[in-house]
C-alpha cells in the first residue's frame, strides 16, 4: 500500500517529480511539433520568403523603423501551422482511445496540458530566430538608416506563441479534429476580407498584426505606434490563454487561478496603453517636421551644394552628392557654379497612414529629396536636380513643355549605367515611346512624344558626343520657349519635324 501511495498522482513524491515530468513531455510534444508536416512547410515557406524579399528590397537601401513592420505578417502563417500542431498534439489521446490510461500516470491532466503549453515556446523561439535574422541582413546592408523597435520585433513570435496556445485551449473546449482546421479557414478569410476593409483605428490593436501602409518613410521618432504596449498585450494574452488552457484542462490550483488573473490584468493595461491617442509631443514634432523641416534638420556643404536631412538620413548625403554632382558635371554656363540646396521634406501629419504629394519647393535653386532612395528613387532625384539647374525653381519646372525637357531628361539620365533603362524606369507607364509622366520628388514633369524621341536618340549616344555640344549650347537650350526641334538641332539628331502639342 506504501509503494502505491508513492506512485499515486497526489502523493509527494509525484508533486517532487511533477516539473521534470511536465518538462520532459513538453519536450517531446515540441519535437513532434516543430517535426509535423504542417510546420515543416510553413517554416520552409517563411525561410524562402524572408531570402527572396530581404535579398533586394527597398532596393538594397533600407530604413529599418520599416523593415521592423515587415517582420511582422508573415509569421503568423507559421503561427496558423502551429496551431493545427498543438491542438492535433492534445487530441491524440482521443483519437487513439488512450485518454483514460492517463489516470494511473503521474501527470495530472492540468500538468498535461501544462507541457502541451510549453511545447509552443520553440516554434515561437525559432520565429524569433527569423526575425532576427531578416533586420540583421537589413541592418547590415550598407545603405540601411534608421532604428527598429523591439516591440515590432516581438510582434513575430509573440503571434506564434499566442497562436499555438489557442491551439492548445481550442483541443481543451471544443475537442473535435475539425476544430482546429475550421479556425485556420476562418482566420484566412477573414485576412483576406481584412485587407479590403478600411483600418477600425483602436480596433485593429486588439489583432496580433497591425499594417500601417505608407507612401514614404518617416523619421522613427514620428510614427507613433504603441509597439511596446502591444507587445505587453500580446505577452499577456498569450499567458492569459496558457494559463486559462491549464485551468479548462483540470488544473485548479492556486497558482493556476492566480496566473489567470494576473495575465488578464497584463493584457488589459496593454490594451489601455495601445489604445491612447497618438501623444502630444509626437504630433507637434510630425508639425514641425512637416512645415518647418529646417528646423529639424543638419546641413553639410559638399562643393557648390548644401544638402539638409533628418538625422537619420545623414549618412545618405553621400549618395545624394553623387548623384547631384554627376549631373551638374554636364551642365554649362553657369549652372556649374550656381549654389544649390538640396533639403529633405516630408508630409508626416498624418502618420503612416498619410499619403499626400508633397509641393514643390518655394525657394528658387532648392531640390527636394525624399526619404526613399535606390533603384527609381534614384533618376527621379536625378531629373529633379536637372529641372532645377535648367529651369531655377521646382514650381516653374513642373511647368515645362518646351525643349527644355529634352536638356533636362539628358542631364538626368546621360551618365547611368543603362539610360535606356533608367528612361523606363523614371517615367509613369514604364515606356520609352510616346507622351508620358516623369515622375519626380514633388509634382511630376511631362514629356511630349517629340520630346521622347529627340531624348532616345541622344541617350543612344555617346554620351561624350553630346556633352560637348550641351555646353557649347548651354544658353539656348535653356531658353524658355526654345521648340523640342531646334534643341534636336543643336544636339546634332533629328528633331520631331513637328511642333509638340503644347508648344
């Protein structure tokens, strides 16, 4: 009767032996987990995603208070895997019709579903190792800016864990096979309708993702996202649900009722903190940064140009130098030594949310940068800088027709690597036939299809054969007024033969 006692569920020497028991069939729960077919190729795709966006996004130039975010959705595919796992690891008893053998082993039924709980933190832990692993490759580029936030980092394998526990309480009250399944279909659908639907405000924190899309790039410090406080709401609905799990699953000690009341008081000051307006402070610094960038920003002088940013994107000066000084190598006259200033702007009073046009510059020989930069943010700097040093202001550039253009889109494109290319790429419909937008920092440049061939048939050519005759030129070609044919003329190609529309 001795031996019997010892062995019986509620003696000592079971409660002496109950944690490594719990730990060690949570051990074995979480390999056959992270070992089930389901995780297997959610892992796998997640690996493959995070390779094919990270190897060339953000054009190789990344902000990293964005890359942060986009750490974010694709975990919870592997957070849905989990769930299936860990609500098929607690059914298994039933479907093998061994759930009442469990009352002569050691482990109580709360205990068991205790390790059931447990088994979800690596899969959580291996996100995390993804996670970090994406903004590492990021940060590590050498054009990358900017800060990230733990709290958006968390957001990734917090969502897993949360996930996989709900896995765990859904075998606990509801256990049928379909269950689970029917849940992952309905959380599906409703991302899928989600992504059509306009943003509930304070709503959408109560989700384990929040996307915020945005046109542009904002300085960290002016986004206004409750990161941290979400973070602690997820934490603590994750524990909440766990220990709810234990308490559904036969667990009624003090320990147990505690942890659910103690979670729960967790998770509502997450949803108090996350749920606040942006702060004061946040929306008067997004002001000042919006109207009165000067303000908030340094500046540097590189030769003839004055370039003032955030002080995030001080590092990207060099770049706009480069840029800048290459197409004010081919100019003439005096547009080599005319000072430029060279500022950056944003419209962050909205937040992320906002996605207004910025106007052009009011200052005469003043160039707007964005905060984006690599691949078509790189021309379109390019032609803004052009269309200055030919025209002298953003405003009256954006009212060129004339001839003009064709000095402007040489100057920006003439020295890339493919202007051909570049052409393509800079301009609205993709083409390089035909009228079309030139897209730009500010409001747009227009090109004629007059305009377009004269500037083909010059970037199909040496761009040592044209220089020469731009300067040479240089006064004429910049003339307001001058026609698209006599510039071709000029430059030594064919011109349209007809006036363009708007001359």
């Amino acid at each position: 009767m001795t031996l019997l006692d010892r062995r019986a569920p509620g003696a000592s020497g079971a409660v002496d032996g109950g944690a490594r028991a719990v730990l060690a069939l949570a051990r074995f729960e979480a390999r056959r987990l992270l070992l089930g077919v389901p995780h297997l190729i959610a892992l796998a795709a997640y690996a493959a995603w995070i390779v094919w966006r990270t190897r060339s996004s953000w054009d190789g130039f990344p902000a990293l208070q964005d890359v942060d975010r986009s750490t974010q959705s694709m975990p919870l595919l592997v957070g849905l895997a989990v769930l299936i796992g860990a609500n098929h690891g607690v059914l298994r008893s039933r479907r093998h019709g061994t759930e009442d053998h469990f009352g002569s082993l050691v482990l109580a039924p709360g205990h068991r579903t205790a390790a059931h709980v447990l088994s979800v933190v690596p899969a959580a832990l291996l996100v995390a190792v993804c996670v970090a692993a994406q903004f590492t490759w990021e940060a590590l580029k050498p054009g990358a800016i900017g800060h990230g936030s733990p709290g958006e980092l968390l957001v990734g394998p917090l969502t897993v864990l949360l996930l996989g526990i709900v896995g765990v309480l859904l075998g606990r009250l509801a256990p049928a096979p379909v269950a689970a399944p029917l849940l992952v279909v309905c959380a599906l659908f409703g991302l899928g309708i989600g992504a059509f639907l306009p943003g509930g405000g304070n709503v959408d924190w109560l989700t384990p993702v929040v996307t915020e899309q945005s046109g542009s790039t904002l300085p960290s410090g002016l986004l206004g996202r409750p990161a941290a406080w979400h973070a602690l709401y997820l934490a603590g609905l994750a524990l909440c649900t766990g220990f709810l799990a234990v308490l559904i699953g036969g667990g009624r000690g003090t320990l147990v009722k505690a942890g659910v009341a103690l979670s729960l008081v967790l998770t509502l000051i997450g949803v108090s903190g996350q749920s606040g307006e942006v702060p004061s402070r946040v929306v008067a610094a997004r002001e000042r940064a919006s109207t009165a960038p000067e303000k908030e920003q340094k500046c540097v002088e590189r030769g003839r140009t004055t370039y003032c940013a955030f002080a995030e994107w001080e590092p990207r000066v060099g770049d706009w130098a480069g840029v800048a000084d290459r197409v004010r190598s081919l100019t003439g006259g005096s547009a080599r030594e005319r000072p430029l200033l060279v500022r950056q702007r944003i419209d962050a009073r909205h937040g992320l949310e906002g996605d207004a046009a910025l106007p052009p510059a009011g200052a005469r020989d003043q160039v707007t940068v964005g905060t984006a930069w690599g691949g078509n943010r790189v021309p379109e700097f390019a032609a803004a800088v052009a269309s200055v040093l030919v025209t002298g202001s953003e405003a009256e550039a954006g009212e060129v027709c004339d001839g003009r253009m064709v000095t402007v889109m040489w100057l920006a494109l003439s020295w890339s690597d493919d202007p051909m290319d570049a052409l393509r790429r800079v301009r609205l419909d993709d083409s390089v036939e035909g009228a079309a937008i030139v897209l730009s920092p500010t409001d747009p440049l227009t090109m004629t299809e007059g305009q377009t061939d004269v500037v083909r048939q010059l970037l199909e050519r040496p761009e040592d054969a044209v220089a020469g005759k731009v300067t040479a030129h240089w006064a004429e070609l910049t003339a307001p007024g001058v026609t698209t044919d006599r510039v071709a003329r000029l430059l030594g190609v064919s011109g349209p033969g007809r006036g363009d529309a708007c001359e």
